[in-house]
C-alpha cells in the first residue's frame, strides 16, 4: 500500500546530458529496471481490477485475459447472503478506526513523555516497548483466545481493537518520538513563558509542529489493523469477522471463487488507496510547514 | 514596577557547577545585561529567572516574592530567543496574539493588541505570512512584538541578536534600546558581545565560570575595570595587556624593549594600556618605537599593530596616518591610562598613578 514518490534522478535524463555511449546504456538500463519494477508492482493490482469484473467461465480462460465482456455481478454478488460484505466492511472499519482513536492519542503522550522527559529506567523501558513486538503474533495468539475467552470477549470487535492496539502502539510511539524528537524544545519553552501550561504546550504547540509525524502513524497503524489478519481469524467467528477473513470465505468446497474474491479484494483495497492519496497531499504541506530555525 | 532579587543561586548539572553563589539586585525598570563568554552561566541564570530551570540553592524573588517555586507560565515574563521560538505553524498574527489568547482576551482585543505591536516593529505587511517565509530579521521583530504584545513583568532577552548578520545586527541593536525607553520594564538581556552590553545596559555584570566578576555601569566597567579578565573583554579592540618587569623607572616587555614608565611596583605585572589611548608620534617623544607589524584603514581612523615579543599592541591613529610594513614609529601615552595588573591572580593592581 505505498505510493511512492521518489523522482527519478532528473539530471540523467536531461538529453543534453548525456554525452558518452556508457551515459547511453546506463540511462537505457535504469529506464528499463524502472519499467520491470513498475511491471512487478502493478501486474498483480491490474489482475486483480480485471478478474473483479469478469465472469466466472472468463476467469480461467486465456483468450479472454484481457478481452471480455465485463460485468458488475460481482461486487453486488459479495453484498448478498452467504457473503455478506458489508458487514465485514462496517468490522473493519470499526476495529481499525476504533484502533487508531485510541492508540494515536497514547501514543502521542508516551511519545512525548519518552522524548521529553527524564525518568529512572527510561531507556530500558522504551527498549522494552520495542521488544514487544519481538514476539512472534502465532506464539500469543492463543493466550490472547483464552483470555478474551474468559472474558466473553471473543467474537467482539473490542476485542479485536485491543489486540490491534497492543500491536500498533510499540511502532506508533516509536515513530512519534522521532518527530517530537525533532520538534525544538525552544518553542516549547516559548510557549511556558507565554504562559501556556503544559497541556496547552501539547496540544497547541507540539501536536500542530509534529502532525506529519502523527499522521503517518495514524496511516501505518490504520493499515496494519485494517490488513489484519491472524487475531480476526481467531477471536472473530460471526459478528466480528473483519475483510481479511471475509475474502477466505470465498475458498469454498466448490473451489476457490475468484472472481468474487478479487471484487471483494477491491474493497479491500480502496479505502487505503483513497487514505494514501489524501494523506500525501496533507503529509507534504505539513512537512514544508516544518520548524523555523 | 518589578525589582529582581537573586540571593546565593546555584546551578549544578551532575558535576558540573554552572553558576556559583551568585547575588544580583535588578532594579526597576533597569536594563540589566549578563555578559560573558559560552559556558560562563549567564543563560543558565536568566533561565532559572524564566523558571525554565530550577535553582540549586538560593532564591529568586520579584520584589519581595519568592519565585522559586511559582512555574514558568505564573512569572509574567517575556522571553526572546536565540532561535526566535516562533510556533511555526502559525502565521505572525497568531504567534503574537498566542501570549494574549492565553490570557483569555477576546478576539477584538487580540487583534487590537497585534496591530499595536506589530506596528512597534514594523511588521505590518506579513502579519498572514508564516514564519518560514520571513527573514530572519523579522523573524526577530515577530519574537519581540509576541513579547511586548503584553506587559509582562521581565524581560527577558537570550542572544537575540547573534543569528542575525552585522549590518541588521546594528540597527536591531537600536530598535531594541528605543523599545526598552519606550515600555520602561526591568530586562535582563545575555550576550557575549561586549559592544551589544556597552551600548544596550544600564548596568553590565560580566560573567566568568559561573561567577560575577564585575557588576558596574558601562561606563565604569570601561574605564575601570576591576581585573585583567574584565580588561581583556571589554573593548573594541580590546586592551592592550603585555607582559612586562618593572624596575626602576622603566618597564621591560618580553622581547627586551624597554620602555619608559613607571610602574606601581617592581617586578613582573601586566601593563594595560587601551588603542585610543595611544598617539603615533615622532621618534624623539615616544615611550617606545617599533616596527609596523600591519596598518589598517577604518574608515574613520585607522590602526596601526606591533609586535612586543608574541604580544601585539594596536594603536588607533588619525584616520589620515599613513603607514608601511616595517616602518620604524614611535609610541606615546598619558601615564594616567596605564593600567597594571597582577600577573597571577589578574587583580588590578592600583598606583596613585592610573586611576
């Protein structure tokens, strides 16, 4: 789910440039690599866009790889009883939206409590939080089904939204403390003298100075939940089943539906496409708007 | 309206004693500057009296209340830094209305508030840029018109000059001394520019180690300075301090030149003597003579350098002198301007001579 926006090296493909017959190959050479990287990367999405509005008899067939009759059966087919997306489309939404409200803001304050200020054990401690997620997801996973079990939490979506938050907050404090890090202490400090308590100084001073930072966490952690899938097989069961597990449904006895599994695949995929291209207009504007020296 | 008193403040970090035992008495309404080089305790100091760090030992008190334990936000002071700390995703307008919005002002008020200070600065036309956009002049201006949007009680100035280039250097210099007449509140102003102290202070305590050395007017830190530290930082150019051994009616420079003074006493000392206190002369009437190391023009006098041994004297002349390398000129004084001073522990040494 990246979109990448690294430039080309501009200077290289200046015409003028290129002066030598190695200058020659090497541009021709990265074009081409740049050209097999794109393929890689989009082959499988373009596949995956095709086989969504394709009959079933299409599906398998090669002649009509990129040459049929397209249909929209499909994505009202996911919709309908036994598939019932929508549901799992509100699940997921839910867990994931659930997941980011709450760690973002946590994950801000133990940020700037990490970067800030001076407690005993401080370092070991943020090790810590790192070490957390050193644990491979397949050791834990079935404390957690006894303990949500317990609890008579399984098949929840709070359920599903705590275990989401237990793996999202490690990487968000890690990555937030980089950006407060990077926030100068001096207008902070401005801020007390004007009379701001400290608070204040977060919320209007340092959330506004580090929100690229915020909002990439926000992004990472709304996409490791939404792509989640491990917890939501185990914990989820009927009312909390999630997309991931809404798109193994459709590997029926009658063999796998493809086609349905690629419009549902669709859905799974839009909302990060839609999220990707809105944050980075926003995550640009914020970085240009960085601290004055 | 506010008198600051610090009473035996200490700073320590882990092992290192920033300030020691330090006593000031800030008058109202006086301009008081912290002078001395990176390392010597001024910042620290101005920032346990901005409650951004904490004393040691000792006490801070605005006239007779005890700050130690008020925070930061309750001290009414305002504070400008080295770095602005402009909040950079604001515009000018609403990093100068922050102090104000805090205050719980109305938005009429603000706005009043903004324009009135603005205008003190001269930044009328950008108040809708964002600090990025600003040079870093105004950048400067937006500090100081987010800081007199109010009236605080101190003032508080941390190098706010040093990022800025010589020229815009000069004419803040004398924006920041009209300001000061104009709002007439106690300020404490830190640099390590001894021209920045001499023309901005009431009153100048020269720092070193963590300790005052000298707490005098400008004038008198000047003309009288108490040791050879203070000596050798006031001035443009600083003093000329050489090493010499008295005797008997003449003095002896290191490289043997001898020169026809009288010295408090006998034995080895340093000799102080300012540029401007120096005339070029003739051969026949001079102290002493020696070769012309280097001769600069400044414009509006000129300075002529030469070599005692590795010591350098600088003479400052009529800006109609004209000099070559390795000229042979001679070198007058008043023996009142001489100042002497103890080689090992840097104290004036005072004769009915010098003053």
């Amino acid at each position: 789910m990246k979109f990448a926006t690294h430039p080309l090296n501009a200077q290289a493909l200046i015409p003028g440039h290129i002066d030598t017959a190695s200058d020659h190959f090497r541009l021709w050479w990265s074009q081409m690599m740049v050209f097999v990287g794109i393929c890689i990367i989009l082959l499988p999405i373009s596949w995956l866009f095709l086989t969504a509005f394709k009959l079933p008899r299409d599906v398998y067939a090669l002649e009509t790889a990129f040459y049929f009759t397209p249909t929209l059966e499909n994505l009202q087919t996911i919709f309908e009883h036994p598939w019932n997306l929508g549901n799992k489309i509100l699940n997921s939404f839910a867990v994931a939206g659930g997941t980011v409200l709450l760690a973002i803001p946590m994950a801000t304050m133990a940020a700037y409590a990490f970067s800030r200020f001076d407690f005993r054990f401080k370092k070991t401690i943020f090790l810590l939080v790192i070490a957390s997620q050193f644990i491979p997801a397949a050791v834990i996973v079935l404390p957690y089904f006894l303990m949500f079990k317990q609890l008579g939490m399984l098949d929840t979506r709070s359920a599903l939204v705590l275990i989401n938050m237990s793996i999202v907050l490690p990487y968000a404090v890690w990555m937030m403390k980089g950006f407060i890090d990077a926030v100068p202490l001096e207008i902070e400090e401005s801020a007390m003298v004007d009379g701001a308590h400290r608070a204040r100084v977060i919320w209007e001073i340092v959330v506004p100075a580090a929100l690229p930072g915020i909002i990439t966490a926000a992004v990472f952690s709304f996409t490791l939940t939404w792509n989640e899938f491990l917890f939501a097989l185990i914990i989820g069961k009927q009312d909390a089943l999630t997309l991931p597990i809404g798109l193994i449904s459709f590997r029926t006895e009658r063999g796998d539906l493809w086609e349905l599994m690629a419009a549902g695949g669709i859905l799974i995929t839009a909302p990060m496409f839609f999220i990707s291209l809105l944050v980075q207009k926003q995550f640009i504007k914020s970085l240009t708007a960085g601290a004055v020296r | 309206m506010t008198q600051i008193s610090l009473r035996g403040l200490h700073k320590v970090f882990g092992s290192t004693h920033v300030v020691r035992d330090l006593n000031l008495e800030i008058e109202d309404k006086e301009f008081l500057v912290l002078l001395g080089p990176s390392g010597c305790g001024k910042t620290t100091t101005m920032r346990m009296v901005a409650g951004l760090e904490q004393a040691t030992y000792g006490e801070i008190c605005f006239d007779t209340k005890r700050m130690n334990e008020v925070p930061t936000q309750q001290r009414d002071v305002a504070m400008v830094f080295q770095n602005y700390g402009l909040y950079p995703h604001m515009t000018v307008a609403e990093n100068i209305a922050y102090p104000l919005k805090l205050r719980g002002f109305t938005e009429s008020q603000r706005e009043e508030g903004v324009l009135k200070a603005a205008e003190r600065v001269d930044l009328g036309p950008y108040l809708q840029r964002l600090p990025k956009e600003l040079s870093g002049g105004q950048r400067q201006r937006v500090a100081l018109a987010r800081s007199i949007v109010r009236k605080p009680k101190v003032f508080l100035m941390d190098e706010p000059l040093s990022n800025l280039d010589a020229k815009l250097r000069v004419a803040m210099r004398a924006e920041i001394k009209h300001l000061a007449y104009e709002l007439q509140v106690t300020t404490i102003y830190v640099t390590h520019d001894q021209v920045e102290a001499m023309t901005l202070a009431n009153r100048v305590a020269i720092m070193k180690d963590g300790v005052i050395m000298q707490l005098a007017p400008p004038e008198e830190i000047y003309t009288n300075p108490i040791n050879l530290y203070v000596a050798g930082f006031i001035g443009s150019p600083a003093m000329n301090l050489i090493d010499v051994v008295a005797h008997e009616g003449y003095v002896e420079a290191v490289n043997g030149l001898r020169i026809s003074v009288t010295a408090p006493r006998q034995g080895p000392m340093t000799m102080g003597l300012r540029a401007e206190d120096m005339q070029l002369t003739s051969e026949s009437d001079a102290a002493f003579t020696a070769e012309v190391y280097a001769f600069e023009l400044l414009g509006d006098s000129t300075m002529t350098t030469f070599k005692l041994g590795l010591q350098s004297v600088a003479v400052k002349g009529d800006k109609n002198i004209r000099l070559k390398f390795g000229d042979h000129v001679g070198v007058r004084f008043d023996a009142s301007h001489l100042y002497w001073f103890d080689n090992e522990s840097g104290e004036r040494i005072r004769s009915t001579l010098s003053r």
